[in-house]
C-alpha cells in the first residue's frame, strides 16, 4: 500500500535494484507521485501527514523518503516540473532547518512560518538529512542543482565530522553525545563512504573506520546490533528505548 511519504523510501529503493522491472513498480510509482502532488501547498511544499495540524509540518524525513525518488521519476519520464518540486523541498529544509553556525539539522519546520521547530542535532534525523541528499544527488541530471546537491555533501560531511565521538561513534544527542546510537552511526558511516567515492578521496578513511569499529563492537555475533533507537514516540520526543536491531 502506499499511503503515506514514508512509503516512498522503500519503494524507490526497490526501483534502484537493477533486476526489477520498471513495469513491476510503474503503477506503485505512480501512485506515490499523485500522493504527493496532492499534498502539495500554494507555496510548492509537501506536509508531511496531511490531518490536522501537521498539514503545516515539513520534517526532516521526507527528505529521503520523497526527493529521490521523485528525481528519479522526473529524469525516467522526462518531468522536470517533478524535479523541481523534490529540489524545492530541499532548498526549502535547507534554508529554514539548518544552523550554519553550528552545522546542526533541525527535526523539522513550519511551512507558513517559515521556522524550524528548534529541535537540532538529532543523530538519526541528520541520518534522514543524509540520505536524503545523497540519494537525490545520485538521481539528479547534470546542471546547477547537481552542483548545489554535491556542495551540500561536502558540508554536511565537514559538520558530521565534528560530531563523531571520541569512541568512534555518533549519539542521539549529537552535540551532547549520548546516548550512543548505532542506527545514526551506520548511517554517517556509509554517507562519509559515498562521499568519499563521489569525490575520489579517501579524506574520511579514518573517521569511517573508527566507527566501523564501534559498530562491531555493538554488532553480536549472530548479526544483531545492539543499542539501536527505536521508533520516535510522538513530535518532538526522541526515543528513550534504545534495542536490539
């Protein structure tokens, strides 16, 4: 079913394996798309959740979960008005979520008000940020906003960087660090990667091992990964049940 942004992710992470067929997915493709351009305001932005107050809601995860994918469509069925509107959802985060000054990443923002909800530096949201950009930067067509998207990577990579603790690994609480969190650490560690592979560095080599080591010191032997934070339980409230994954 494809009822809501979050669906997205995982469906165009299934569009992405080369051995599935466009024809398999073109109907749920479809469907998400009108999701979203159903949902879209008179300023060209997507609510999150469309009921009640959160239909003025812009978080962080839909980022990922919409902006990709919606590349992708645009470029495949040559819609650039599609391109446009997942770009616009990132310059808009962008503007209005990110703190320069402490390079930190706000849960999310007020459409109308055009402010963030004062929530930053939240391990697994700058996670969804992340993704959300380097997907997107991987779908998008050569011009001036496959520019911007790489220059965002270099500069949430800089700002990651400076966050990582001293064990090698990344927290919830990202400036406060703690509690650790293996869910954002594996997140950095494969963005920190693809980065590196995009530029044909290897500048990130030992921040990226330094945290592999963590997260095997986290992982069991039968590959489960302890310390893992579950599921947010309501807006603006992380989660206080750290388990197994």
């Amino acid at each position: 079913k494809i009822e809501e942004l979050d669906d997205g992710f995982g469906l165009y992470l299934l569009w992405r394996l080369k051995d599935v067929p466009n024809e398999v997915i073109e109907g749920y493709i479809e469907t998400f798309v009108n999701l979203v351009k159903q949902r879209e305001s008179e300023s060209g932005l997507i609510c999150y959740r469309n009921w009640g107050g959160m239909r003025d809601m812009f978080f962080v995860d839909s980022i990922p979960f919409m902006c990709p994918g919606l590349i992708r469509y645009g470029v495949s069925f040559e819609t650039r008005e599609i391109i446009d509107l997942a770009i616009r959802q990132i310059k808009f985060y962008y503007e209005v979520g990110y703190n320069p000054k402490e390079g930190v990443y706000a849960t999310g923002c007020s459409m109308s008000k055009q402010k963030s909800n004062g929530l930053f530096a939240w391990g697994r949201g700058t996670g969804w940020w992340c993704l959300g950009i380097l997907f997107s930067y991987l779908e998008c067509p050569d011009g001036a906003d496959k520019t911007w998207l790489k220059g965002l990577l270099d500069e949430t990579a800089k700002n990651i960087v400076k966050l990582q603790c001293d064990d090698g690994g990344w927290c919830t609480y990202l400036v406060l660090q703690y509690p650790y969190d293996s869910t954002a650490t594996a997140i950095f560690v494969y963005f920190l990667m693809q980065v590196d592979k995009i530029n044909q560095t290897q500048i990130y080599t030992d921040v990226i091992q330094r945290g592999i080591k963590k997260l095997m010191s986290a992982t069991r032997p039968d590959g489960r990964i302890d310390s893992c934070e579950g599921d947010c339980h309501g807006f603006g409230k992380y989660s206080q049940l750290y388990t197994i994954s």
